[in-house]
C-alpha cells in the first residue's frame, strides 16, 4: 500500500484492510466464504461503497468506507452460514443476507 499508494484489501480467515496510514483487521465472515462468487460480490460491494465516499467524503475516508464493506460483506456471510451451513452455502446466499442486515445499520441496531 506505501509502494504503491493504494488501499490493500488482503484475504485470509481474517482480512486485512490498509492504506498508506491506516489498517483495520476484519474479523467478520467465516470459511463457508471460500466459494464461487463470493470474491465478486464483494468486489461489488466495494465498488459500492467507493461511489458512496465520492459522495460524502467529508464524513470518512475512502479506506474507511473499503473496510465497512469488507465488515459487512463478512456478517453477511456469517448470517448465510448460520441459515444454510458453511458447508451448503453459495454467493447468492450471501447476497440475500445484505438486505436486512443493512436494515439493521441503517435503524442503528447493528
């Protein structure tokens, strides 16, 4: 991220968010994750979150808004993971997961 100058998004059982200053550790999501499309749905919400900063960036910093995505692209997973199991769960699962979870952000109780 100092090389380059870019915000680093790097997976593993927990992932690792960081900028040239700045790192947060995710400790959200589970090894149900490790499937088909699940890279690309957060990939999606990522570029989501990007377009929101564009948009209020007064409020927080664009790495920021990166590791709420990862946050809530791994609570999400383990919402999926405690309907359908890890073992059976797909990147549609976890795409059906977002809606009432970001529900519960957007009424403060999440």
């Amino acid at each position: 991220a100092d090389t380059y100058g870019v915000i680093l998004v790097a997976k593993d059982s927990r992932t690792i968010v960081c900028d040239e200053s700045n790192y947060y550790i995710n400790e959200s999501g589970n090894d149900g994750m490790a499937v088909a499309g699940s890279g690309d749905v957060l990939a999606g919400m990522i570029a989501s979150y990007a377009a929101r900063y564009a948009k209020d960036s007064a409020d927080h910093t664009l790495t920021e808004y990166v590791a709420a995505a990862v946050y809530l692209h791994g609570m999400a997973g383990d919402i999926a993971a405690g309907e359908y199991s890890k073992s059976s769960m797909t990147a549609r699962e976890i795409i059906s997961s977002l809606p009432g979870l970001l529900k519960q952000f957007e009424e403060g109780r999440g």
